[in-house]
C-alpha cells in the first residue's frame, strides 16, 4: 500500500506542477494577462489536487503523503516571496502588480489552507473538500467575473461588486458539486448526491458573504475558516 501511495504521490505531485508551470509560462509569455493568470491557478489547483486523492490507498499516511505537494509548493511560493528563489514567471502569474511580496500574502495563505484541510478531513469528511471548491471556484470567479462587469458596487464595500459576488456563489456552488458528485460516484461517501445539494448552497453561500466584506489579503484564510464552521451545520 505504501508503494501504491508513493506512486499516487509522484503522479499527483507531477500533474499539480504540470499545471502550475503551464499557466506560469502562459503568463510569461504574455498571452495570459497576469492577474487573470493568477485566478486561473486559483480555480484549476484545487480540484485537480483534490480528485488526485482518489488514487491513494485508504491508509493513514494518505493524508500526510498528499498534504506534502501543496506544503512543498507553498514553501517555494514562501522563498519565492522573500526573494530567497529568483522565479519571474511565477511573480508574474500569482502576483497582481508584478511585486513578488504579494506571494506572501494571498497564494501564500492558499497553500497553507490546503495543507490544513488536506491533514484534518482529506475524505473522512465532505467539509475540507467542499470548503477547498469554494476557496478555489468562488473566490476566483469573484475576482475574474467582478474585474469585467462589476460596475454596481457592493454598498458596504467599494472593491466589490453584485456580479462579482455572484460570481462566487456561482463559482463555488459548481466547483463544489462536481467534486462531491464524483466522490459520490465512486461510493467514497455513502450520503446519495441530492442530500449534499443543501448544504453545498448554504456554505456557498456564508463564503459569498465573507468574501464581500471590505477585507484584503487575508480573505483566503476567512472564506476557508467560514467555509468549515459552516459545514459543521450539516456534517
């Protein structure tokens, strides 16, 4: 089993980097703008790591094994940030303004939720996949959609806008759904699929409204932390 997890870990380890290094370069490049490039990894990291948990045997070590890509990647995006890794095209793609302190901040506690969630529920428990979609999904969507149309403001908060906030429920509801559908599919949770329907909205929902509050840099660590507590109602 341990040689099976190994595996699962290699093959886990290579597709995150595949996908980080391809949108990396994409942005390099210039063909992606780079705050665009920057939800792009946002939405695409979390499911792909997420449903790579399939290939691990149900062992004890699993979540350990698996916890130690996003721990490994979030201390390069750590050295990165500090300066202590020279990486152009990762400043460029995480980063808004091309300042590589920036990494310190948002992608940098995106990371660190991944690890803690990964640890504490990997599959026992639907609550850190579906608090990781939200993360992933709602809060890029947010940005993404709200940066294009967001005209009409949010009354308690002038950074953010109506459509931007549907954007993250949007975001979140789907991202959650399709991962849950497929764990469900595969009888890793025993709960039949229309029965997760509630409480996939109703943490959508709480996260939307965290994300629309006026706070920056930290919302990472909040919409997770609201996500979870949340889930607690229903799991």
């Amino acid at each position: 089993m341990l040689e099976n997890n190994l595996l699962a870990l290699v093959i886990t380890f290579s597709i995150s980097i595949a996908w980080l290094r391809t949108v990396d370069f994409a942005a390099h490049r210039g063909w992606v703008e780079s705050r665009l490039s920057r939800k792009i990894i946002h939405i695409g990291t979390g499911p792909i790591f997420v449903l790579c948990w399939l290939l691990f045997e149900d062992t004890p070590s699993a979540r350990f094994l698996a916890a130690l890509i996003p721990l490994l990647i979030t201390t390069q995006f750590f050295l990165i940030g500090i300066g202590a890794i020279k990486d152009e095209a990762a400043v460029k793609a995480m980063s808004r303004s091309g300042d590589r302190r920036e990494i310190l901040y948002g992608p940098l506690f995106y990371g660190i939720v991944f690890v803690v969630l990964t640890i504490i529920y990997w599959t026992d428990s639907p609550i850190g996949m579906i608090a990781l979609m939200v993360l992933c999904g709602g809060d890029g969507m947010a940005e993404i959609i709200g940066s294009r149309v967001g005209k009409s403001k949010l009354p308690w908060s002038q950074t953010k806008s109506w459509a931007g906030s549907l954007g993250m429920l949007m975001g979140g509801w789907l991202l959650s759904f399709i991962v849950i559908s497929v764990f469900v599919s595969l009888n890793r949770f025993s709960t039949p699929l229309l029965d997760f329907i509630l409480p996939i909205t109703v943490i959508n929902l709480t996260a939307t409204i965290t994300e629309s509050l006026p706070i920056r840099d930290f919302d990472n660590l909040l919409i997770s932390a609201t996500s979870v507590l949340t889930g607690y109602l229903f799991f």
